[in-house]
C-alpha cells in the first residue's frame, strides 16, 4: 500500500492538472491516512497460524514474524501522527477562512513515504543484500529530507553533514556485508546462524572473519543511530534542520535499526562470562562472535549514558538539547539489549514504545508552542490605491528586486514587514506557562518522564532496564545509569523552571535567525486587477502583475491583517491523548507490557 500510495503521489505532482488544483494540505493529511491504514491492515497478519516462527518472503529475502509485525504497525500509526505536526497556514477575509499553499509540504509527504517503505523493509530483512538495499532506502530519504528547505542556510548545512557521514556508516556497513560473504559463502542469515552453531576446530579461521563482518555492520548501524562515541553529527543536524524534519530523523529510523539489532544479537546470543579457550577450541568457537557483540555494545552503551547525560547540560538550544536526550536513552537502549535475556528483551521493546511516545509528544508540543505563539510570521504588502494588501511568503530581497523593476504610476507596493523566529533556544520558552498552561503543562509531563520520574511512564521503562541489569550481574553498570539519570533530569527541570519563570526585563535583543521590517515603495501597473464587491485583489491580476511569482499564498483585505498558522483540533487531540497516557500508565499497565512480553517470549522459544 506504501508502495501504491507512492505512485499515486508522483503522478500527482507530475500532472499539472493535478497539481495545480490539489491543495498541499490534501498531500500531507491523505499520506498520514494512508500509514494510518496501513498500520491497522498489518495488524490481519498477526492472525496466520505460521507467523509463529516466521514466514520467509521473495525467496528468503525478507522474514515476517509476530514482532516484526508488531512494529511495523506501531511504526505506520507514529508516522501518520508525525504527518499532522506540518503547520496549517490560515488567513481570514472577511471573517472567511483561506488555507495558504505551502510548497515544501508534498514533498515533504513524498519523502516521509519513500524513507518510511525503507524502514519498513529493514525491520523485516533476513539477507545482506535485502539488508543493504533497506537502510539505503531509508538513508537517502533522510539525506533528502534534512535539506527540505533549500532556501535555509543551516537546513543545507545540515543536510550536507548528514550525507556525507551518512555514506561513511553505509560504506562500513558495506564492507562489513563483504567481509561476511567473502567468508561464508552466503548472504542469507538464516544460513550464517548455521554455519556459526557448528562447533569445529577448523572453522576458527572462518567465525574470525565472521566476526570482523558483523562487527563492522554493528559499527555502522551505530553510528547511523547517534550511539556514542559515533555521535558528533547528529545535535549538528537536529539542531540545523526544521523542528518537523528533525521530529521525523529522532523517532522514526532509530526504531527499524533496533529491531535489526534485536535480530543479530538474539540469534546469534550473547556471550557474558569469560572467553577462556579449551582443549579443542571450542569453547573459543563457540563465542568469538558473542562475546564481541557483547563487548562492543557495552563500550557504547557506557559511553551513551555518560556522553548524552553530561554534555547535554551546557546546551543552550533546545534541539541540541534534545540530541544529547536521545543518546542517553539510546545508552539505556543498548544496555537492554545487550543482556541479551527474556525479560532484558521485554524491557527493550517497552523502552522503545515509550521512548518513540513521549518524543513524539514532546516534538508535538514544541511545534504547537511555535504556532500557537506566532514565532513565524510573513510579509505583508499593501497596495494602494484602495487600501489592498497582499501576503507573499518569498524572501525579501527577491520581491525588492521585482518591485524595483516597475516605473508604473497606478498603484503602489509596500513591505509592512518581514520577520521570521523559530523556536531554537531553550530561553524561548520561558513565561510560556502564564501564556498558554495547557500546553506547557503537557511539556512538563513529557521532561518528567524522560526524566524517570514516578508514575509517569518514563520511570517504569528504567526501572525495567535496571531491574534486569542487577539481575544478570551488570551491578557498576546499573549504579552508572542510574546516576547519569539523575544528572539528565537537571536539565529537563531546568525547562520546567523556565517555562513557570516571570520575565523580569524586557529585551530588544533578536535572535540570530530574525529578520527585521524593511520598507520600500515603488509604482506597478496591471489592467487585470480589478475591484469587487468584497475588496479582494484577483489572484490573476497579481499573477501577472508579477508573472514571476510562482507561489502567491493568498490575497486579502486590510481591514483583517491576521495570518495565523492555526492549531488543529487532530494536532490538539494527539497531544492530550499522547500525554494521557505518558500520565495515567500506571492505572492499567498491563495493555502494553503483556504485548512486550509476549514478543520477548516468541523469540526465545519460536
């Protein structure tokens, strides 16, 4: 269905009679229904009796089972409300609602569809070349959607840093893939899970090679997940590009190389105890590539807690912030993984269904926050005579250059203002809870529970992880988690102390992405526009006054200058329906952990 959807989209952006006559807020809310659907249509499957132990799919390039398919619905349904973060533009004529066209948002949908049919496919791979073609998919996506806004220096930046470390981890991926078949033979897990069971003295030779390949894919998929000390690129990109593009690149990709990971390391086991060789090599054998796995995913599963926890602390902007956020939970992550056990794996997938929930909620508010706040703004032109105004959204400079084109006496064009302001810097929020309390006090449920406070949700997925940690020996490390818990909530209270802060001075400073008004005047001419009854310039009449206009948002009269990007009443829904459950959790726990653990049972006695 993803696939279809796919290319009914392209065709519809190919056409122009489609195009042009498609509203863009048409693409993003058909796209998230279309996950939406897709995630509910997945579930059927659940219901064949042969999905216990898995059916191989397209000659055993892909292997479908019960928790594959599990994520996969989750996945599909997080998309479709990712999709409903992309701001709706309205203005009122009239005390008449128009939608504004905004053009990045069909791409927008177009990118979400191709990278997420990658996800989808890395979740369920059970070959190298299936493996590969997978996170490719996935990856150029993301290459793709971090430079979204083309016209945003730091949005390309980004972009460009993201791609060119992105090629280096699937490069390594690659070369781990090579090393791996250059010493099986084979590219079908299902036969290197085989071949690594056999316990001989002359395949020590062959499990050394194996070892190197595997490690090297870990390595890859590592890094392309922000796991310290393979973390530089990803609070440059997050914090370069759109708070809707990075909600997308710090939930959604992480999930589908998880799963892959929970795959490797719970066929091929992990190894805790110590690698001592016997008198025929087998116990060397037998856990070469375990004990490896175990080793590598310790070292960054440390390195996570301490780095993100730590570093986090002297971020000043609140994406980088939110970067720093993910790799300490990805320590956490990892930490559950690598113990390798029923419930270590109980604790995992619970982590990960609430990790993806409260980001997703967190993002969310942030991005109401923004609209409900005005941050953004566009430019206003009158027209006179008879007091008309036109809103364009081009950058200033051009409509200068245009403007000053004209020698015309008939009417005149002038730039009220110009002003544009993200939310980036952690002190933006302050005094938002006297403002607007309802949101902020949804942001407040969300910091707490990425903190590990009780009885959020937040604390019962660390105590799980830690919990199963102490059971299986890892004592220095849980004491370690722990404390790197409590320095990370530091930082998430100070949030919560500035939205309820007072601003005691006002300031005149701007900050580095705001431009201010400008003004200027000059004369135009255009036989086409002409006047009506309800004071409305003809949308054809400004097109060719100015033909090299392509994406005039609306025309509308000065008596209502209110151009709002408007909260939608789905965006408000998901947000107190998210929140509630990041509250109420603790009332009936049983309806997402009796799945967890019955998903963690499958793979070990399937």
């Amino acid at each position: 269905m993803i696939f279809i959807s796919i290319l009914i989209l392209i065709v519809a952006k190919a056409l122009p009679v489609l195009n042009t006559n498609i509203s863009s807020v048409h693409f993003y809310r058909s796209t998230s229904i279309v996950f939406i659907v897709t995630g509910f249509l997945s579930i059927n499957s659940l219901y064949l009796e042969t999905i216990g132990t898995g059916i191989g799919i397209y000659s055993g390039l892909f292997h479908v089972t019960q928790i594959t398919q599990f994520i996969e619905t989750f996945f599909f349904i997080i998309v479709g409300l990712v999709l409903i973060g992309w701001p709706q533009i309205i203005t009122k004529v009239n005390k008449i609602k128009y939608y504004l066209t905004d053009k990045y948002s069909t791409d927008y949908s177009l990118i979400i569809l191709f990278t997420s049919l990658g996800s989808s496919l890395l979740i369920t791979s059970y070959d190298l070349i299936s493996l590969y073609l997978s996170i490719e998919l996935q990856s150029f996506g993301l290459y793709v959607l971090s430079t979204l806004y083309r016209n945003s220096e730091s949005s390309t930046k980004s972009g460009l840093k993201y791609f060119l470390l992105g090629g280096l981890s699937s490069a390594i991926i690659l070369l781990g893939s090579g090393i791996v078949y250059s010493y099986t033979g084979t590219t079908s897990f299902e036969s290197i899970y085989i071949l690594n069971s056999i316990n001989d003295l002359n395949t020590e030779y062959f499990l050394q090679g194996l070892t190197l390949g595997l490690l090297l894919i870990f390595i890859g998929f590592l890094f392309k997940i922000a796991a310290a000390p393979l973390h530089n690129w990803s609070p440059d990109v997050y914090d370069g590009t759109p708070t809707i593009v990075t909600m997308y690149l710090t939930i959604l990709p992480k999930i589908a190389i998880f799963m892959f990971l929970l795959e490797i390391s719970t066929h091929f086991g992990i190894y805790h105890g110590p690698l001592s060789i016997g008198s025929l090599g087998e116990t060397y054998n037998s856990f070469l590539v375990e004990s490896s796995i175990y080793k590598l995913l310790l070292i960054t599963s440390i390195c996570s807690l301490l780095i993100g926890s730590v570093l986090g602390l002297s971020q000043v902007k609140i994406k980088r912030l939110l970067a720093y956020s993910t790799i300490s939970h990805i320590g956490f992550i990892l930490l559950a993984l690598l113990i390798n056990t029923e419930q270590s794996i109980d604790s995992f997938l619970f982590y990960i269904l609430q990790y993806t929930i409260t980001n997703l909620n967190l993002f969310l508010i942030i991005l109401a926050l923004t609209y409900t706040h005005k941050f953004n703004s566009n430019q206003l032109i009158n027209l006179s005579p008879n007091n008309k105004s036109l809103l364009i959204n081009k950058p200033l400079p051009l409509f200068s250059s245009l403007f000053n084109k004209s020698n015309s006496s008939n009417i005149s064009a002038e730039v009220i203002s110009y002003k544009y302001k993200d939310l980036n810097y952690i002190s933006d929020l302050k005094n938002l809870f006297f403002s607007n309390p309802l949101l902020s006090l949804c942001l407040c449920i969300c910091l707490f529970s990425m903190a590990g406070i009780p009885p959020l949700i937040g604390f019962f997925s660390k105590q799980f992880v830690l919990y199963a940690a102490l059971q299986n020996g890892f004592y220095l490390t849980a004491i370690l988690a722990i404390i790197v818990s409590v320095i990370s909530a530091s930082y998430y209270l100070k949030i919560v102390k500035l939205l309820i802060s007072e601003n005691e001075t006002e300031t005149n400073t701007e900050s580095e992405n705001e431009i201010e008004s400008e003004n200027f005047s000059l004369n135009l001419t255009s036989p086409s526009i002409s006047d009506n009854k309800d004071n409305i310039l003809s949308l054809s009449g400004i097109q060719e006054l100015l033909p090299s206009i392509t994406d005039l948002s609306f025309v509308k009269g000065v008596k209502e200058n209110k151009d709002i990007i408007e909260l939608t009443n789905v965006h408000s829904f998901t947000i107190s329906t998210l929140t509630l459950i990041l509250l109420l959790f603790f009332i009936k726990p049983s309806l997402i952990l009796n799945s967890t653990q019955l998903l963690s049972l499958s793979l070990f006695y399937n």
